[in-house]
C-alpha cells in the first residue's frame, strides 16, 4: 500500500480512538507501507512492567468491510513511558513517531 | 503453529471450559466458582495475550492484559460491526465501559495481581479484617454470580467476542 493510504487509515483509527476514549493525551504513527503502527498516551491503563519494558501492540488484521485495509498494530502506553520502552524492532526509533491527531 | 494462534486457540479452549463448569451434570455438586473463575481469567488473559502476540514471538508475561484489550476494542470499528453494533459507536462504546469494572475484577483474580490479602480464584489468603486464612473453595465470588447484572453484561460481551476468536476473526 501506499504510505498515502496507510496513514489515511492511521487517521481514522487515530479519530475512532479520539471518540471513545476521553482519556487519550496524545496519539502517534511511526510510518510503514505494510501496516498501520500507532502508539496512544493514555493515564488510564496499568503501567508496563519494569521487568519487561517493552512495547507490546495489538494486532489486527486488514478488514476492507470496515474501512482497514492494512493489518495493524496498536499500543497503549502511559505518557511517562514515551520514549522509555522498547519498541518492536521492526518499528524502528521512536524518533521516526509523528504524532496525529485524527482530525 | 504460530505463537498468536495458540495463545488464541488456548484461550478458545480456557473459556470452553469457563461454559462446561457452569453446567453441573444432574446428581453432581456444582463446582466451588473458583474453579470456573479461574478458567475464566486464564481465558480473558490469553485472548488478550493472543492479539498482542506476533506469530513469532511470544506476548509479554504480565497478567494485566484484558483491561488494556477492552479499552482497546472500543476503538475497532470491525469489532464493533462484528458484535452487532454497526452505526451504533456510542452504544458499543458504553457498553464497554459498563464492564470495565468487573474486567478489573476478572484481572485482579490472578494471584499476582490480587495482592497479599485480595481474593483470588488459585490461593489461599489472608484477610486482615477478620484475621482468618481462606481458601478460594470457599470463598463466595459474590460479584460475579451469574444473575449479577454486570456479570451477566459481560458474559454475553465475552460470548461473542470468542466466538469471533473462535471463528478466526481476530488473529491476523
């Protein structure tokens, strides 16, 4: 897919996540052409194990019927963790995160 | 197999389990809701652990898994469509956070997350209020007997979310 559509779709996760969790301080894409890869800062989830301080994603996979056209991966982490866990290797730096805001 | 089917295909099976415990053969003493409890946590826990799981690496270790999944899942327009709420986002939506409670419950039944003196469906504890030692057999789970409104809730949430793992409708 093209990086166009990928993060046309990273958007809309990006707007769907906005509407249902209030919670939500700040949402960021780490571009890919094969998958959407998004990371949401949320206060409200349990804090990641200090034994085990990586990023962990959930995955889905592509659903053309509900607008997914690409697989994707999305963590929810604590602000205070940006920057601070691992990330999975194929995604790169956190350097590369671009935060988007769904609108 | 890959790591995500089987934590998945495990989860399936955990909360088969979970279903066939809760029907007691006629001439049989049901079993202490420990046991099903128990069941029902792994099975929350390994769903969870599945979708985060890639097919070639494992999930992460934690048990606090399911709480981050339903907030999670409110998000997915493809959960909510297959569950039964196309067009209907803000339903789907407060549905969701009407479990959140009790799925901090289900997570907290592992005995890691329970603490020193919560209850827990595996072992026993100590309650510092009536200075007694209990053991999880005897314990009355009272928030999630099945004609508890929320339990009931979530149960029917669990049922179809399953079946979607189930169906293969999850896994990548």
């Amino acid at each position: 897919m093209t990086l166009n559509e990928i993060e046309s779709m990273a958007r809309y996760l990006a707007r769907e996540a906005r509407a249902s969790e209030p919670g939500i301080f700040k949402i960021y894409w780490f571009p890919n052409t094969e998958e959407v890869r998004l990371i949401e800062l949320i206060e409200d989830v349990p804090a990641t194990p200090s034994d085990d301080p990586r990023v962990y994603p959930f995955y889905f996979p592509a659903n053309n019927a509900a607008g997914l056209p690409a697989p994707s991966g999305v963590a929810l982490i604590r602000p205070d963790e940006f920057g601070k866990l691992e990330l999975p290797p194929e995604w790169g730096r956190w350097e590369l995160a671009m935060e988007i805001s769904g609108d | 197999m890959s790591w995500k089917k089987a934590f998945i295909k495990q989860a399936v099976s955990d909360f088969d389990m979970w279903q066939r415990l809760g029907k007691t053969p006629p001439g049989h003493p049901p079993s202490a809701d420990c046991h099903r409890l128990h069941y029902l946590q792994m099975a929350t826990e390994k769903l969870s652990k599945g979708i985060c799981a890639q097919d070639s690496h494992p999930p992460p270790q934690t048990h606090a898994m399911f709480v981050k999944l339903l907030k999670h899942l409110k998000q997915r327009p493809e959960i909510r469509d297959a569950m039964g709420y196309r067009d209907k986002s803000v339903q789907f939506v407060s549905n969701i956070d009407s479990l959140m409670d009790l799925a901090m419950k289900i997570e907290r039944l592992a005995p890691s997350l329970a603490g020193e003196h919560g209850p827990n469906s595996e072992y026993p504890w100590h309650d510092p209020r009536t200075g007694r030692v209990i053991a999880p057999c005897e314990h009355s789970f009272s928030a999630f007997t099945p004609g508890n409104f929320a339990m009931s809730r979530m149960l029917k949430f669990l049922d179809r979310l399953f079946r979607l793992a189930s169906d293969g409708r999850i896994a990548r």
